[in-house]
C-alpha cells in the first residue's frame, strides 16, 4: 500500500529549475490532484515521483523506503497520459491485458483481469472494438484500463482529460474517481483545470512557478485559501485593496478608496496594516439597507449563468466587483444599487510586497 513521500526534490536543466526545492506527501488511499498553469512545473513533480526522471536533489521515498535510484519499470504504479498512447492496431481487449499479458501470467489471470478492468471503466461491451473505431472519451477509458491491468497501487494520471470533448471530461471524471476509490488505489491526477481537480480529488495540491504554494482539501481551497494566487485561482475572487484604519476588539476597519469602509475580522491585523479583501461573488449581495458592510456601486453588466445570474458592478471605490444574484431577479443596467459583503466569510490577505496583479500572475 503505498505512501509517497517527495524530500526535498528539485530539477534543474542548467539554470532552468523546472521544479524548486519540493516536499509533498501523498497518504496512502489518498486521490491528490496537481494543480497549477501550464509551465508550472506539474509534470515534472510527477515524472520525479514516478522514477521517469531522476531529481536533481533530494529523495523520493515509498512506503518509507528510499527508491530515488530505482528505475520507473521497477515501481509498481499505473500510468495514463494527456495523449492516448493505444496499440492502433490491437483491439480493446488486448490493449487493457496486454501488462499481465507481456508478464506471461497464466491465461486465467489474464482474463480476469481483463474483464475486471474493461468493466470497471464501462467497455466491456466494446472489448472487440480497434482504437479508431472508438471516440476519444472511450479510448481513454481502455488506456485507464490498461493502466488498472498492471494492479499497480499507484495510479499516475498526467492531465488524462484535457484532450477530451466537455460533456465527455464530466463522465470521466466521475468515473476515475470511482475507479480509485472502488480499488482502494493511491492517485496523482495532474490537471490544470480548477474545476476538475476540485471535483475528482481528495486533496488539491497548487503550484506556480515551480513551487507548490498550498495544499488541502477542495472545501477547504474555495473557502479558505490561504494567499491571493489561491483564491483567484480557484473559483473566482473579488479583490478590494485598502488599509487597515481601526482596531475595535474583534474587528478591523478597512478603508478603502473614497473613504469607504469595510468591517472584517481583526484576526492577525494591525491599524496601519495595507491589505487585500477578497469576496467570492456568492459572499457578496446587493441589498436595500443602507447601513452595515455596504459599499454602494452602478450595475455595468450581467451574464446568466444559469441558476444565477452575475452582476459587474463597479463600485464608488472604482473597483469593479462580481456579484451573484438569483436567476429571478430583474435588474436593469447602469441602476445604482447597494453591495452589502457578508463579513463572516470575507478574507483578508497582507498587501502582496510585489503588488496585487503581480500576485495573481500565471507565471
Ligand atoms: N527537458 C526539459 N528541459 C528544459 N526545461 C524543461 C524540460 N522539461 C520541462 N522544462 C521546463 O520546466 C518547466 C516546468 O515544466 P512542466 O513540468 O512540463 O510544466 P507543467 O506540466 O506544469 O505544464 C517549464 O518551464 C518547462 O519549460
Ligand atoms: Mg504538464
């Protein structure tokens, strides 16, 4: 049963450093996903974890056991690329065996297996099918089949859905999920799509710029991140820069510009203290009181969304500002209106030294 553990690993090509000094351990059973833009540094994490490239510092140990020198098809683990790499020119059944295959297990196992995994991923029905006569969605179930076949623990998906059509990204993801979690497997599932890595994963790991910034599970990412980069990058934020003016027991006073005020939780904050306020546009209302946690603002825009509909509001600060709204709601444009932010779930970042936008840049 495998726990993972990274120890300080980097990878340098000459003076790039693809990934920075790293560690990361990922529990036993436990499905992470690797998020973060293209260039972070993802693939490189997983192809130092998987013993495809040798680090250029540090150790990689298994189940407490250092294994930074054993060679990839030495390890015991699963795994499915971006591009599916099928045999063209065998069909479904012999692609998913052909590991215990190649082992020369007794044909029994062979057709167990084979049955078990072309099951579990759904293809059964398809077993005498070639790759080109499948759609994609269904060619990267057969890979993931493949993969399951070899029985290894440790299942290593490189953004397995990114090639594959949206409704047919949903499916899938449920089904991986399932698949791990039914076979009691340990995943590391690299994507670069929020949505995605929030809804298959047990715990999100964030990159940037070769360096894992946070980690926990997705809850946790959307309601607390712990930086700006985080919150923006998962969901969508709302940032209002300000300082901190007032201190009165539990609560800070954040000004903004124009002179208007926000109250927050003083948690942590010092009068003076320059900061960013972030508000998911779910946090945020527009509201008829003109008193409490109220910034006024002029409707500019709107997109439905469906259940919701979201306003661009740009408030008398100049920030412009997301807001949710019920679907129902009618609302003409350029309306003035009252945004009231809910103070409980509203966090507040220290002013980022290198700037805000800086902050929030991919790379
Ligand atoms: N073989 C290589 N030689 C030089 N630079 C590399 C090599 N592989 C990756 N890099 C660089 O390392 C960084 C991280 O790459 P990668 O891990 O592939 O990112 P991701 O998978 O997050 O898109 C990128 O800037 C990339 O250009
Ligand atoms: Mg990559």
């Amino acid at each position: 049963m495998p726990r993972i553990e990274a120890l300080d690993v980097a990878k340098r090509f000459g003076r790039i450093t693809a990934l920075d000094t790293t560690s990361l351990t990922i529990e036993d059973r436990e499905y992470v996903a690797v998020l973060g833009p293209s260039g972070c540094g993802k693939t490189t994490l997983i192809k130092l974890l998987s013993g495809i490239w040798q680090p250029s510092e540090g150790r990689i140990l298994v189940d407490g056991r250092d294994v930074t020198a054993l060679p990839v098809e030495d390890r015991d683990l699963g795994y499915v690329f971006q591009n599916i790499v099928l045999f063209p020119h065998m069909d479904v059944w012999t692609n998913a065996t052909y590991g215990p295959w190649v082992h020369a297990r007794h044909k029994e196992d062979v057709d167990h297996v084979g049955t078990e995994v072309l099951d579990l991923v759904d293809m059964l029905g398809e077993r005498g099918l070639f790759p080109s006569e499948l759609s994609t969605g269904s060619q990267q179930k057969v890979a993931l089949a493949r993969a399951l076949a070899n029985r290894a623990k440790l299942l290593i998906l490189d953004e397995p859905l990114s090639g594959l059509d949206a409704r047919v990204r949903l499916d899938l993801r449920y089904a991986l999920r399932r698949v791990v979690k039914d076979l009691g497997l340990t995943a590391i599932h690299v994507t670069h799509d929020q949505e995605e890595a929030m809804s298959v994963a047990d715990r999100v790991v964030v990159m940037r710029k070769g360096r894992i910034i946070e980690s926990g599970p997705p809850e946790t990412l959307y309601d607390r991140p712990k930086g700006v980069f985080t919150a923006n990058f998962i969901g969508e934020s709302n940032f209002l820069e300000g300082a901190v003016r007032r201190i009165r027991a539990d609560w800070a006073f954040v000004e903004f510009r124009s002179g208007y005020i926000l109250r927050v939780p003083a948690k942590g904050l010092l009068e003076g203290d320059p900061v960013v306020v972030a508000a998911r546009p779910e946090w945020i209302a527009l509201t008829k009181e003109g008193f409490g946690n109220v910034i006024p603002g002029r409707v500019e825009g709107r997109v439905f969304l469906g259940a919701t509909q979201r306003l661009q509001v740009r408030l008398f600060t100049s920030d412009l500002v997301s807001v949710d709204v019920p679907a129902s709601q009618s609302l003409n444009t350029a309306r003035d209106v009252l945004v009231s932010f809910h103070e409980a779930n509203i966090l507040v970042y220290p002013r980022p030294y290198e700037g805000l936008q800086e902050a929030l840049k991919l790379e």
